[in-house]
C-alpha cells in the first residue's frame, strides 16, 4: 500500500455526493497531486467539476480496477449500492476506505470478509469519531476516573437532514454513537427499549430514542434527521463529576463540570424521624483545551500508514449486528 508521505500517488474516490466532496477536498487539501473521481450522477459531477478544478474523471469503473498504479480507494456511496461495488474492489487488490457503516445488512458483510481472505486487500470503515481527537480526550479522562463512576451518557446527534432513502437514522446517525461507546469502553451496551418514527416515508425511521445500558451505567441515544437546529452532543454523568462535549460549541466544546448530587446516608437513622433530600454541590466548571486536528484528517492518515486497522472489518461487523437489532 502506498504510504500517505507519497503525495503523487493516485488516489479514486467513488461517490461524490456530500460525504464524497468532504473527502475529495480533504485530500486536495492534504497536497495529493493526482485524484481520480468516478461518479455515475451527471449532477454531482458537475458540481465537483465547478468546485475541483484540479481532480480528474474516469467514467469507466474497470479502467480504475485494472490500473496497477491505484492502490488505494475512497468508496462514499449509498450503502445499498455497496455490496457489488466492494466484492469488485476487493478482487482487484486495492485497499478500500468505506464509509460506515458500509452495508445495509450483517449478510453482505459477512460475504466481503470472506472475500477479504482471499485477497491482499484491506478494508477501513470510516467510523469518523474514533479519530477525533477530542474523543481521545474523553477516553483518557474516563480512564483516569476523574468523573468518578460512570453512572449516565446521553448522545444527541440532531438536524434537519441529510436524509437517507436507503438506510435509516440509526444505520446513519446512531452508528456514530455506537462508535464512540466502542471506541470508549471496547464493547457495546445492551438494548433495554427503542422507539422509532417513521414520518417521511415507510420503513425509514426518521427519529430514534434507544435506552441502552452498559453494566452499571445507564445510555440514552437521541437522533433525528427532522430537527430545526443542529445538535451534536454528548453528556457524561459521574457520581464526583460531569462532562460535556458539544461540538457546536467552537470556543468551549469540552467542559467538566465540578457538580455532583447524592443522597445522604440515613442507614443509621431511624427514618421516621428524617426525610432524606437530595444534596446537590455545584462548583466552578472548567473548559478542557487541546489541541487537535480534524478528525477526516486523522482517518484518513490512519488509512495509509497504520498496520492495524482501528475501525476495521470485525469493528464493522460489530456495530451492523447491532444496528439490525434496533
């Protein structure tokens, strides 16, 4: 595999929708000289022609997969459209970044892993949010149990579209929390109840509420494609302390928050003579600064230079046999 310091090698990135043109503009910014775009729909073409004066075209898909100089591949398509595109990649050798979560069922990827065996290809699924560095951030003060115990986590990831017609808010938004938990604890929770809408069209959920837990540690994840403003939050519930990551917040996004509340010990009282309240401390809180860099930046480093994969094909694997439970 070409490493990333190889600016001149080439580089296809199939599937120029929105997550597509992030990608192509990342790399460009990233100084490589030669990107190849293949592209079925004549709109998106044209605007990432009017964006992207220096990138190329190829219009055939076979030319891409029968050039021995193209190493590596950005794949940014519907996940319904996936699987026959990335079992012809995988037989041509390449190394594939997929964007998450990939398939539309656990079947099709299964199918790909095997596939995989039979090639010196490598697949990295692009689960973002286990490359941001502010994630990182949280992880090493989850680890050095700061907060004290873990008690509650809320997820909020919310706005009014994009909207899927392959694949519903889970597959497309809840896949992103399933990530962080995974990245942060190294399992996912358990599903305790769900509830979903579907108000655009059937079958499609747009909105999703999953109460899940994690042994001791109670998770709400809330997301939704329908929603008039923009919000990316996480909330993180100690029992010495709390945490909030929202990164709509560009001067603040990280903040501990020196407030706790606690019950008092009455096991040693007769309890017809107290009435226990809730004891409630609240101190300063404190923005948690670094430095970091975008978070497609890292992936897509991570891409070319590490060995083992992060968010590899058994990450993938884990996550899509939980989203088809909810």
């Amino acid at each position: 595999m070409f490493a990333f310091s190889n600016k001149k090698q080439k580089i296809v990135v199939i599937g120029a929708g929105y997550w597509g043109s992030i990608i192509i503009n990342t790399l460009i910014n990233l100084n490589f000289k030669e990107i190849i775009i293949y592209e079925k729909n004549s709109k998106n073409k044209k605007i990432i022609k009017s964006k992207f004066s220096v990138v190329k075209f190829e219009n055939v898909l076979s030319n891409i997969l029968n050039d021995k100089k193209i190493k590596n591949i950005f794949v940014a398509t519907p996940p319904s459209e996936n699987f026959k595109l990335i079992k012809k990649i995988i037989y041509s050798n390449k190394n594939i970044f997929l964007e998450k979560p990939g398939f539309q069922n656990l079947r099709d990827l299964i199918k790909i892993e095997k596939y995989l065996k039979k090639t010196k290809s490598q697949i990295t699924f692009g689960y973002i949010y286990c490359y941001n560095d502010y994630i990182d951030k949280i992880k090493d003060i989850l680890n050095k149990k700061i907060l004290g115990e873990i008690q509650y986590i809320s997820f909020s990831r919310k706005n009014l579209g994009p909207i899927r017609n392959d694949v519903d808010v889970d597959y497309d938004l809840t896949s992103h929390d399933l990530s962080i938990i995974k990245k942060l604890f190294k399992r996912l929770p358990k599903i305790k109840s769900i509830k979903k809408y579907s108000l655009l069209k059937k079958n499609i959920d747009d909105i999703s509420n999953l109460h899940l837990e994690l042994g001791k540690i109670k998770i709400d994840i809330s997301n939704s494609w329908l929603n008039p403003t923009k919000e990316r939050l996480i909330r993180i519930i100690g029992k010495k302390k709390m945490l909030s990551f929202d990164e709509m917040n560009n001067k603040e996004p990280l903040k501990i928050y020196d407030q706790y509340a606690k019950y008092p010990d009455l096991d040693y009282f007769d309890k017809k003579f107290f009435k226990s309240k809730a004891f409630i401390y609240k101190g300063k809180s404190k923005s948690i600064q670094i430095k970091s860099n975008p978070p497609l930046i890292n992936e897509i480093k991570s891409f070319f230079n590490r060995k083992k994969r992060l968010t590899d094909i058994k990450f993938a694997k884990e996550i899509l046999f939980f989203l088809e439970r909810v």
